[in-house]
C-alpha cells in the first residue's frame, strides 16, 4: 500500500461492510471551519454566564452532526473527574427533534424523547429520578414507562426535575429547526421560548444544531435572542482564494483514506466535487460513501468518476439547496451585522457635546413654535363701519320697470 495511505492496512482484507463502515463512521476529516465551530462551542460550554441558549447554525450538509458527536465525546471525557464524585451526573445528552406524518412538530413526543434521553442507565440504578408527577414509572426490567394520557404540563415538570437531577453540562438538540413547524393555535416562539425558560430555570446550557431556518428566532423572539450565542458553521466559497485551497486539501484527504486497493484521483476532479456538493463537506461525505459502496460492489479496485457521476446531486437538486443556502447566508449576515451602521446609530462617529450645550427638547420646541407665530402673516385690522370690498352693480337690472 503507498505510504500517503491514511487507514489501516489490514482493512484491505476485511469485508465490504467493515471497510465502508470505516469510511462512513470511524473516519471524519477535520477542517477549518468545523475546528472554529468546535473551539466556540467548547469556550461557551466551560463558560456559558447567563446565555443559556447556543444555537449552531450552517447549510444542510455542513457538518453539523458531527460537531455534535465531537461535542458528546468531549464533554463524557471532560466530566471523568466529576464522575468519581457525582454518581447520579449524566454529562450530556442528545435528542433529535423529529415531525409528524403531516409535517408538524409534537411537544408531547418531544418532550417524551427528552426524558428517554436523560432515563439513567443500569450503572445509576441507585441514583433514580424523582419526577414529581403521575404517569412516568419502571417496568420490571428498570425502563422509563411514559403513559399515554399524560398531560404536556406534567411533561414539562418531569423534564426540568430530570435536568436539575442529572445536571449535564449541556442538552444537545439535534434538527432543532423542527421545532418552529408548530401547528395552528400555536405561535411560532411558543417551543423555544419555553426552551429558554426551562435552561434558566434549571441553569443548564442547551445547544440546538439546526439550518438556517432557526434564524427566524432572530426576527420574531427579541428576549430569545439576546439570552443566546450564534455560532456558524459556512460551507467554502469558490470565489475566496482560501476556501479553494482549503477544498482541494479537504479533497486530498478524501481520497487517502478510501480503503480501496488504489487510491482514487479526486483531486484532479475537485471542481467537479465542489459544483455538486456546494462546498459542504458533510455532502461531499455521504456522496464518496455512497460512490465507495458501489464501488465495492462491483469489486473495482477504486472509486472511478463514473461512480462518482452516477451518485451525484443533479443540478436541479443543486441548485434549490443553493437558492435556500444563500437566503440564509444573507440572514446570518444580517446577525452580524454592519459595525459602521451600529457605530453611527450609537453616536460613536460624531464628536462628543457636553451635555450643557445641548438644548432642551422642550425648549426647542417652545422656540419653534414662537417663531412660527411671529412669522405668520398677520390680518390687516379694518375701521369700525368699514365694510369689506366686494363689486357693485352697475347699470339698471334688466326686469326693472
């Protein structure tokens, strides 16, 4: 095997499944853009103050579930001390937001995953959970038994004992943007405001990973906003010199550690890899897992184009996820925002007035209006019997006799 080979050589004699579950599962590149994700992420959990709300943001396909697989490793590794002390602490827990047949988010359902998501394992048997409330109980194997008629209410106090009882570092909520799908009667804040006030009431941070569709919050919850941190996961941009060169080395790592007898040449095909994966890694990923495995299949000795050809994104397909990308890197500029804008509306461009000099919004407005009134045109006075001027009649009216 040449030496610029990035895998395990005896994976070369294993089966299909163990060498495309290698590449799919056990392998994940890190970049740029992930690393910073990474580093922010992992600043605002040792040190959240009382912004409790962190929500990570990108383009479909960018990586974000695996910023928070990375964030559960690092965190478990993290609380290893912390664990000796606190037997009943489960450091984080992750749940996915999930909709309806008919597209529509369930906060009853939500809230159930949430608690099946921090129910204790076999080795905290000792350390239960004291819900408070009727209807959550254990079967005779230890599980979580949740009953039907339970109301949401009673949900929701279950959840914040279970937190306040577990106290992980952080709650991991994974395709957050689901919980905006509400259904009539509700408002569109109603979840994540409630979200809010569950992570202070119980001091946990909570992370929700999600499009650009969780933006909307910045629009329509000002309280939300303010009490949560933005971080943003881009995807590269062809037209910046950096990103290109990034790509190519994101390309080049690629093909070194597909576990095929010969190396595959994507880099000589990077613009092609780049135009239907939008420069999102996590789509580029699935597209060279998807090609890997047909490739195994038809026990080719690499990923030829081909293979890559016959599992790409269409442009149609392409070109809706731009469309929906770019709306949404516009939105998150809006977020950051134009410094000089800000600047000018603070007054921090003009030059500072002692306030003394200043006159007085009242004072001003008296000296408006008494200059008004001393400019208007004033009526002439007449003298008394004085009649007004008007045309007299002249000559003898026609019917006079």
């Amino acid at each position: 095997m040449p030496q610029n080979r990035e895998f395990p050589e005896e994976l070369l004699n294993q089966s299909k499944d163990e060498r495309l579950n290698f590449f799919k599962n056990e392998y994940f590149i890190p970049h740029p853009h992930l690393d910073n994700a990474f580093t922010s992420l992992k600043r605002h959990i040792q040190c959240c103050g009382d912004s409790r709300i962190v929500l990570i943001t990108g383009p479909t396909g960018v990586g974000k579930t695996t910023l928070l697989e990375l964030t559960k490793n690092w965190v478990n590794e993290m609380a290893l001390p912390t664990l000796e002390v606190d037997k009943g602490c489960i450091p984080v827990a992750d749940v996915e937001v999930t909709l309806q047949k008919s597209g529509i988010f369930n906060p009853k359902d939500y809230l159930k995953r949430c608690l099946y998501a921090l129910h204790e394992p076999k080795n905290l048997i000792e350390h239960k959970i004291n819900y408070g409330v009727r209807g959550i109980s254990r079967n005779e194997k230890g599980e979580i038994v949740i009953e039907p008629k339970i109301i949401e209410t009673e949900l929701g106090w279950a959840l914040e004992q279970a937190l306040k009882q577990r106290h992980p570092h952080i709650f991991l909520i994974d395709e957050a943007h689901h919980l905006l799908s509400v259904g009539s009667g509700r408002k569109l804040t109603d979840v994540p405001e409630a979200i809010k006030s569950l992570a202070n009431r119980t001091k946990i941070l909570h992370g929700l990973f999600g499009t650009y569709e969780l933006l909307t919050l910045q629009d329509i919850g000002d309280q939300l906003s303010r009490r949560s941190v933005y971080i943003h996961i881009p995807r590269y941009r062809a037209e910046f010199i950096e990103d290109i060169q990034i790509w190519q080395s994101i390309v080049w790592s690629f093909q070194q550690h597909i576990p095929t007898h010969e190396e595959p040449d994507f880099l000589s095909h990077w613009k092609y890899l780049y135009e239907r994966s939008l420069g999102c890694v996590g789509i580029l990923k699935n597209w060279a897992s998807n090609a890997l495995g047909d490739a195994l299949n038809d026990n080719a000795k690499t990923i030829t184009l081909k293979h890559l050809e016959q599992r790409a994104l269409s442009v149609g397909q392409c070109q809706n996820i731009l469309k929906t990308i770019t709306q949404g890197e516009k939105r998150y500029s809006y977020i950051e925002g134009d410094l000089n804008q800000l600047q000018t509306k603070l007054g921090l461009k003009d030059k500072p007035q002692y306030r003394a000099n200043l006159k007085s919004p009242t004072s001003d407005g008296a000296e408006a209006a008494q200059e008004q009134e001393t400019t208007k045109p004033q009526k002439s006075r007449k003298s008394a019997g004085q009649r007004n001027p008007k045309r007299d009649p002249v000559g003898v009216p026609k019917n006079a006799e």
